[in-house]
C-alpha cells in the first residue's frame, strides 16, 4: 500500500529557463523508481536535462505528454512513495509482448531508463538484443512525429548510431521538390517544429536584425584557385566560346556540390502558424 502521493515537478535549470519541453519519458505508469533515478527527459532553450525521481516508489500517472511545453515549477507526474513493487513488476510483465511486436521502437519501460534506446541490428531479424543501434532522443521523437521507420535509417553517429541529423535528411528525401511559395500547406508537409536551444536560437536571430551590423574584412591567398580559373577560361575560349570563367562561378558550383553532398544545407528556417519550423527546400 501507497504511504503517500507525490508529485514530481520542473525544477528550475537556469535564471532566465521559465519552460521546457518534454523529450521523452524514461519511465511509464507502474515502473517502480528509485530516488535521484532519472524519470523524463526535458529540453529547454539553454540545456537539456534529465528530471530525476524525488523519492523512491512507483510512478502512478504522468501528467505531462512527450512534446508539451510546461512552466517552471508545473507538475510532470506522480509518485506513489513506499509502494510494492509487485504491482509495478506484473505490469512489466504484462507488457513485454507489446514490445515485441513492435521490435522497431525501444519500450519504454526497460531497464537502464538513462541510455539512449536502442534498435535491434538489422542482421537478426528476431528481434534480439545481440547488436544492439542506439538512437538518441531527438531521432525517436522526430521520428515518431515525421512516421519515418528508424529500421531504414543508417545511422551516422558512433558505432553506427541513429542521431537527429540522420532522421531530418530522411524527411527532407520524402520531400524533394520545392514547394510553390504560394502554398502555405505545402511548406508544412516539409517542415519539423523548432523547440528548446534551437527555437531560442531563432528567437536571438531574428532580434539580431534589429542590432546595427559591422563588417570585418579577412584576406585569404587563392593562388590554387585563380591558377585553375586561368586554365578553365583558356579551355572555354579555346572551344570557340566568349565566355570567361569568374570567381563566382566557383563559388557558385562548390555551393551546389556542397548542397549535394550536405542536403541539410539546403534546410531553411520559416515560421508556420507563428512557431519556428526548420524547412526542407529540396
């Protein structure tokens, strides 16, 4: 039996940090917790922390979702302080073949709340724990909101782990063409919702404009560039042709290998609906 019910809150993460966004919870309804154990990832504009457990128990409800934003000092869940594991340990149990069936998303209640999730290695088709690809929260979120599959990505991160970057270059491959500029609705079939150090980061932009500029000047030698210029030119005139090979046409061609081999640099930043989005040009 429960001694008493306590609720779990967003505790202060800096002096000018008055909200944060759920990342993902790390423990679900009837898993037993341990005090200092870490219960939700939150995302703010300034860090990215784990809320831990107040006291040990079981969590008995979550009242914030994965993807809300709350204010400093709201309630994120409840604790069932002192209570018996049995409970929380049948429904563990209860819910192992949930997760197998969808072997391609972690489960939430495992154990080891404070890693990363993993997926299993696309060689063992069952689903076993043998080769195991972690995948960093902002991947499965990004994932799960976008319907992408994380079994067809190929992770870019160390030991071919699945980050945030990998999942966003795969929405922006299901969408390759350019909207029409006219079509607010098409923009959002592309666009992922900025939050936390990346919708600040929009927010000190934008302000930025209204700050006076100053330009620096930096000279840097092109002896390598302009000797291969000279030749290009010459082999153009040489064809018959008038034109002359500029500056800013080299530029202008490492861009669109660049944008080639980077797609994300192809990624602009609009505002849908007054909310910063990152948005896939194409």
């Amino acid at each position: 039996m429960p001694q008493s019910t306590m609720q779990v809150t967003l505790p202060e993460m800096g002096e000018s940090v008055t909200e944060g966004t759920i990342a993902k919870w790390l423990k679900q309804p009837g898993d037993q917790v341990r005090e200092g154990e870490g219960l939700v990832e939150v995302t703010t504009d300034k860090v990215d922390a784990e809320v831990p457990a107040p006291a040990s128990g079981t969590l008995v409800k979550i009242l914030a979702e994965a993807g809300k934003t709350v204010a400093v000092g709201a309630a994120l869940a409840e604790i069932a302080v002192g209570t018996d594991g049995d409970g929380a340990a049948k429904k563990a149990t209860a819910a192992t073949p949930a997760s197998e069936k969808t072997p391609t998303l972690p489960s939430p209640a495992s154990d080891g709340g404070k890693e990363a999730p993993t997926l299993p290695s696309p060689v063992n088709g069952g689903g076993k724990k043998t080769s195991p690809v972690e995948v960093t929260e902002g991947a499965e979120l990004l994932a799960k909101a976008k319907g992408i599959d994380l079994a067809t990505i190929k992770g870019s991160g160390p030991g071919g782990s699945i980050r945030r970057r990998d999942v966003a270059e795969a929405v922006e491959r299901q969408t390759p063409t350019l909207p029409s500029p006219a079509s607010g609705a098409g923009d959002k079939a592309g666009s992922i919702p900025l939050r936390g150090a990346a919708a600040a980061l929009v927010k000190y932009m934008e302000e930025s404009l209204q700050v006076p500029t100053a330009t620096s000047f930096r000279t840097v030698r092109v002896d390598v560039l302009d000797q291969r210029r000279r030749q290009l030119t010459q082999s153009v005139q040489a064809a018959g042709r008038p034109e002359k090979i500029s500056y800013t046409h080299l530029v202008a061609f490492a861009i669109t290998r660049a944008v080639r081999d980077a797609p994300s640099m192809a990624v602009t930043f609009d505002r849908l609906d007054g909310n910063p989005a990152r948005v896939a040009r194409g």
